[in-house]
C-alpha cells in the first residue's frame, strides 16, 4: 500500500557528505525492504513532489544529528487528504513519529481523522494566527475549526490554540473554546515567556504549526502572508518543545506555498525546523505514562473551594503537571486528568493567583 501512495523524492545522496543528512537519511526502499527500522519518518504532500525539492535540498546539506537509519525519508504522499490519513495511520500503528509538510491549511483534520481509527482521546495542539469559524453552515467553505469541533468529545479531548492574534480573531470564537475547555494563547502573551510554551504542547498526540501563524519577513512562502507572527527562531524553539513530549507522535508543518518562496527562504526555515524537531526528539525522558513512584506530590488548598489540587514534580526530568486529586491519599493516576504546567503555575497557585489552563482543568471536572 505504501509504495502506491508514496513517491521517493528525486534527490542524489551521492551529492552529500558524510556528516550531512543526505548522505545518513534512509530512503523509502529501506523501509519498504524491512532493512531499517526508523523512529522518524519525514512526508511532503499537497504539491507536485519538485516543489519540495529546494526544502529537501536545504536538510540534506544541513549537519546530521541522528544515527543512520533512525530516520527515513518517505517522500512525497499521493490521493491528498486521503493518502495523508491513510499512510500516518499505518505509521502510528508502527509506533513511528512522522513528521509531515504540506500546503493545505487543513492537514491537522486528515491528522486527526488517522488517530480517530483507534477511538482513544487525542490532545491537539495548533499554532495558528487566526482561528476561523463557520457559524452558518456551508458546505462549499471549510474552515479547520469547522472540521475539528466535531470530534469533541469522544475523539478530541483536548485543543490548545497558540499565537492567535486577537484583530483576526471572532470573540464568539474564543468564547465558544472556553465553554468547550480549549485553550487559546495570545501571541504576544508567548512571545514575552516561550518557554511557557513547553507545558502547553507537552500533553499533545498531535502538533500542528501553520507558517501563516510566522511574519512574513521570516516565512515569504506562506500560503496567506502576515506581517506579525512568531520569528523563525521562535518557530524553531516551538518544534523543538513539541518533539520534546513523550507523548507527542506526530508534527504537521502546513500551510507552505512553494511558488511564493521569496529565495527558498522558507524551504530553509522547513529544514532548520525539522533539524530542531530531531535535536528535541533526541532529548525526550521517556516518562510518558508516569508512574507515580517516579513524581513528588505537592497539594494545594483552593480558597475558593474545598477540592485540593494536587501538583506533581518528576524526579527524572524536574518538570511539572498538575491533577485535580480524587482523593487526598490516593497512589493511583489518571492519564487523562494530568494536565502539564510549569514552576511558576505551581507558586502562582499557592499564593491564590489561580492560572487559566488549571481553572480549564477545575472545570472539566
């Protein structure tokens, strides 16, 4: 099935160096023959396979940071849509973390429509400038919100929207998030503390970045251009902490026009973002599920109510989730009800200055 959906990309590795990408990368071939077993597979779709090459150019050159063999190139997807949800299903299934670039603004739905097959919650989480909703129904005019809010709630437990900025923005938008428990981070909220950007996107199965959500001075080939938005350097900070998560499984980097690429400048803004992808893949800690013999337990008492919260530390990786506590001895944990927070959400907490994403977590209980 796969090598009817999936063209190799035309690209020499004969032309690279030893300590370059190009010349470590496996090939479809090599998955398809059973002789690697890879952690990462790269996919491109939505163009004719050559509009990728400049981007396929730009991260063969670039330095590896991989074993051989631990990351395969599966080229280009045919059948749009249908091809991407068929062929990340049958990765997911491998226990494979793919990586996938395309044009179409929708990617994150045929994402989630291949996860959906197992019936298990999904976490999502999007970096998008806008966040658009079809409030009269029309089937001609499909926007991503329009396609995800569906899957709520038996399939899509959780949304975490990041640097949507507010002049693009329906009120009645973020106010219909809110009532579902979604979260919605401003963009100049992050950009004054990214690394509060890690809890956000740990908890995620899936993570979406479109280049719409950059400025257009650092991402030219972009499908609808923008003159504020993340930085380039703050894209790539964002890519690394979503490959960080243990849980996370998938990246889908969309909204990318070729044809516009102003010198290839985003087709190496792609690779400089994937190259980030592997280096935070390469430094997960392997704590996902966790087990409560590897956590501290830190209780805090809400004045405004009688349910205590509970805050756990790893020991492994000193990093931070909050829990709604069922019982105040109780020794077992609930995946679904870990929510990850920082350092500063605990302290804040303490001293009564209760943060969103813990009142979200009150109050889907």
């Amino acid at each position: 099935m796969l090598n009817e959906l999936c063209i190799a990309p035309n690209i020499n590795s004969a032309n690279f160096l030893d300590f370059q990408y190009g010349s470590q990368i496996a090939k479809l071939e090599n998955y398809l023959n059973n002789s690697i077993k890879p952690a990462i597979a790269l996919l491109t779709e939505g163009e004719e396979e050559s509009a990728f090459l400049p981007f396929r150019k730009a991260l063969y050159s670039m330095t590896a940071n991989f074993k051989a063999g631990q990351i395969v190139d599966m080229g280009h997807v045919n059948a749009g849509a249908v091809g991407i949800t068929e062929v990340v299903d049958q990765l997911q299934k491998k226990g494979i973390f793919t990586v996938i670039i395309s044009r179409s603004e929708l990617l994150p739905h045929a994402l989630l429509r291949a996860y959906s097959t197992t019936r298990k919650p999904v976490h999502l989480s999007l970096a998008e400038s806008r966040l658009d909703y079809e409030w009269q129904r029309n089937e001609e005019k499909k926007n991503l919100l329009d396609l995800l809010i569906p899957y709520y709630p038996e399939i899509l437990t959780r949304l975490s929207c990041l640097g949507y900025q507010s002049y693009f923005v329906d009120e009645r938008v973020l106010n219909m998030l809110r009532m579902l428990h979604f979260e919605a981070h401003r963009l100049g909220v992050l950009r004054n503390n990214m690394p509060e950007v890690e809890p956000i996107v740990r908890d995620s199965d899936i993570f979406g970045l479109n280049l719409c959500s950059l400025n257009f001075t650092d991402s030219p080939g972009a499908v609808h251009v923008n003159p504020n938005g993340f930085s380039a350097a703050e894209a790539c900070q964002i890519a690394r902490y979503a490959a960080m998560s243990d849980r996370l499984s998938c990246i889908g980097l969309y909204g990318y026009a070729p044809e516009e690429d102003v010198k290839g400048l985003t087709a190496l803004l792609l690779a400089q973002m994937f190259w980030y992808i592997v280096q935070g893949y390469q430094q997960r800690k392997n704590e996902f599920p966790l087990l409560p013999e590897d956590l501290t337990r830190y209780e805090v008492h809400l004045s405004t109510g009688s349910v205590p919260v509970a805050f756990f530390k790893s020991q492994r990786s000193e990093r931070w989730w909050f829990y709604v506590a069922p019982q105040r001895n109780s020794t077992s944990l609930d995946p679904e009800g870990l929510i990850s927070c920082s350092y500063d959400d605990y302290l804040k907490t303490c001293s009564g200055d209760i943060p969103d994403r813990l009142l979200l977590a009150l109050e889907r209980e």
